[in-house]
C-alpha cells in the first residue's frame, strides 16, 4: 500500500475540492497535480498542513519547556528581609551568572543615638562571590532635635554583611554642649552583588 509524503507546508485558502467533472484519477506517472492525481490532491494538501501545524507546535513545546526551565532559575524570599536571584547571560563574565538583589530592615523602634552608634547587619542569603555595594537609609523618628544618618561602614562590606552607623552631627552636639541626641527606629537597605 502506498502512502503519501506528506511536505511541512500551509497554503491558506487552497485545499483541492473535486469537481463533479473530475475523473477517478490516482497518483501515477503523467497524473495531474505533480503526479498525485486529483483525486488525492486534497488528501496531500491536508497532510502538508498537518505536517506543518504539527511542526509550529513541536516549536512551541520546546520554546515553552525552555521558558519554563528559564523561571525556575529565579528564586528568592519575599518579607522585611529577603532577596531576588536574576538570571542573566553577562556579555562579559558569559551565560548562566546570577545577579542578587537583597533588600531588610534594622529594626531598633525609638532607639536614642547619643553618638556614632555601629549595628551589624547579616544579609539574608550570602552572596557567592561579591557584593557590589550597600545603600542605606535611616527610619527617621521625629524627635527635638536634628536627624541622624544611617551609612555603611567603609570597608564593612563583605558577602555575608556589613556594618551600618548611626551618626550623630558632632557639630549640633558640640553646640549644645554634648546633650544632644537623636531617635531613630532603626535603618532600611539594599544590597546588590552576585
């Protein structure tokens, strides 16, 4: 028995419908239609669509299990304190790196600063070769006098953590005598490295 071949092709619009002139005619050499014959013109049409619509979907499979696969590389921990892992192809360092972005909180609620005041802070997951470096603000808690400012520690920084400090203007203290202090409620940050 012999089968048609069928070819990965859409033609819209040109499926062969028989006439009710057309003659019984089977593919052979010399036949009509390339050598199908008329009579399975619309039978090799069919099979061409078939073969093409099932060769677009092998495609999307594939594009949709790579996709897939690309999202489980994203992980990360949601809260206060956490981080978001970006998997990316770096044009310099090459394909499957991983940026991290960490993100918390100190939590110190009405803490009096009279001075220079150092909190260490441990990030929520280390970074595996480097952080890049380390922004931070002071959760601000109004009080008489002037605010004070929350900066990473020089050379602090490392892939596990770094040191923050809390710093009291020594110009404001000296001007009133030494007595001045500040409240603060503690400190926000991120951290980036990879």
């Amino acid at each position: 028995m012999a089968t048609l071949v069928d070819a990965p092709e859409f033609t819209a619009n040109e499926i062969y419908e028989i006439q009710a002139t057309d003659p019984v005619e089977g593919a052979a050499s010399g036949a009509s239609f390339g050598g199908v014959g008329i009579s399975n013109q619309p039978h090799q049409q069919l099979a061409n669509r078939s073969a093409f619509l099932k060769g677009r979907q092998d495609t999307n499979i594939a594009n949709i299990a790579a996709l897939q696969a690309f999202t489980v590389l994203f992980s990360g921990a949601r809260g206060p304190n956490g981080y978001l892992k970006i998997p990316y192809d770096d044009v310099n360092a090459g394909a499957n790196q991983v940026l991290i972005v960490q993100w918390g909180t100190l939590s110190i609620p009405g803490t009096t600063i009279t001075g220079d005041t150092r909190y260490s802070i441990t990030f929520p997951t280390a970074f595996p070769n480097l952080c890049y470096g380390v922004i931070s603000a002071n959760l601000y808690k109004k009080t008489a006098g002037a605010n004070t400012v929350a900066s990473p520690v020089s050379g602090s920084i490392n892939t596990s953590g770094f040191t923050v400090v809390f710093d009291v203007s020594d110009g404001i203290a000296e001007a009133a005598g030494g007595s001045v202090h500040e409240t603060t409620d503690g400190a926000f940050w991120i951290a980036i490295g990879y």
